[in-house]
C-alpha cells in the first residue's frame, strides 16, 4: 500500500513540476500566429525588451519619472513614440529571466493601457521587431451575428466592424500577462470560421 502511494505522490510531482514548466518558463515555448491554411509564422521571442502603451500623454519628465520606479529598467533612452504614449524599453540582462513577472507587474500599473513583449520574426536582422499590440484583425467566414456570438466568451470591444468586407478591428479589453494577443487570436483561428485572425502588430526592420 506504501508503495502504491508512493508511486502516486511520485506521478503527481512530476505532473506538477511538468506544468509549472509549462506555463513559467515562457523562453522555452513556441510563439507563432496563423496566416491563410493555418500557416504558422514563427516569432522569437527578445527577452530584453517590452513594449507598453501609458492611458495618456506623458512629457519627458514624467516618462523618466515612471521608468525610475522600476530597477529592472536600463535603458536611459527608451525609444518613444511621437504621441509621448508609447514606449520600447529594454530591461537589464540579469533581469531578462524575469520578463513573465515583469509583464505581470507593468500591467497591473493604473498608469498603463498595457504592456507586452517583444518579438522579433528574423534573428538575422538584429533591428528587426515584430509586437503583437493589444488589437486584433479578423475576416470571419460566418455572419455579424455568429461572430459576435463566437468572440462573446472573450473580453473584447468591437472596435471597427465592416460586416460587407468583411473586416473586424477588435480590442483586448484586459492584459494580464502580455501573451494574450497572440492566444486569443490563434484560439479563435483554430475554430475554422476565419479566413484570417492575427494580432495587429507593430513591426518593422529598423527601430521606430
């Protein structure tokens, strides 16, 4: 009977440690979003750096003033956008082990719309970036009513909607972890009723 317990404690401990593996070590996980026939379009993911939109327009001043409030920011020229709202920011080397913590941490802060990581599609290209944002671009193949039935279980705002194209812009209302982007879409694509549902991306070969 001992070891029948045993044996069981065993099997769940494994199970156990192979889930927390699962779900923490996020640099050891696959990362890609579907294209047309469920074509998969591998992204690598840069552990150095995250992405983040403010709720409003910060001066230089107060952006400084918010990076400060964090250690695990190095960078003492984070790249910003013209608008003063969105920032790219790299993260110290030795903290670059703790990006899922950092994610979660930033995207709990009243001061952010929300944060996620950096991809790049090519290692090759040292410049290259590619960021799943916090929207969605879609083209179900079912009717306005069907596809607002399919994406009702998820926390989503319709943020354009042309029925006739057809083309939905959808918003992710609620970023926890910074992956939501790409599961989201991947999770509604692998239902078959889109000819298309990607996360809107920022992306380029050279630093914006």
């Amino acid at each position: 009977m001992k070891i029948k317990y045993f044996t069981l404690f065993l099997f769940g401990l494994i199970l156990f440690q192979s889930c927390e593996k699962d779900s923490s070590d996020i640099f050891e996980q696959d990362y890609y979003y579907y294209t047309f026939n469920f074509e998969k379009i591998p992204l690598y993911l840069l552990g150095s750096q995250v992405l983040f939109e403010f709720n409003s327009i910060k001066t230089n001043e107060e952006i400084l003033q918010f990076l400060n409030k964090y250690s695990y920011f190095s960078d003492p020229d984070p790249i910003i956008t013209s608008d003063y709202k969105l920032l790219r920011c790299r993260i110290n080397q030795t903290d670059t082990i703790r990006l899922k913590e950092i994610l979660i941490e930033l995207n709990q802060d009243t001061a952010i719309k929300y944060a996620v990581p950096v991809f790049t599609s090519n290692y090759n290209q040292p410049l290259a970036f590619s960021i799943p944002n916090n929207e969605i671009v879609c083209d179900p193949l079912i009717s306005d009513i069907s596809f607002r039935e399919l994406i009702s279980p998820y926390d989503l705002t319709i943020l354009k909607s042309m029925p006739q194209d057809p083309f939905y812009l959808l918003e992710i209302n609620s970023i926890k972890t910074g992956f939501e982007p790409l599961n989201i879409a991947n999770s509604l694509y692998r239902t078959g009723k889109f000819n298309y549902c990607t996360p809107d991306f920022y992306a380029s070969f050279a630093p914006f």
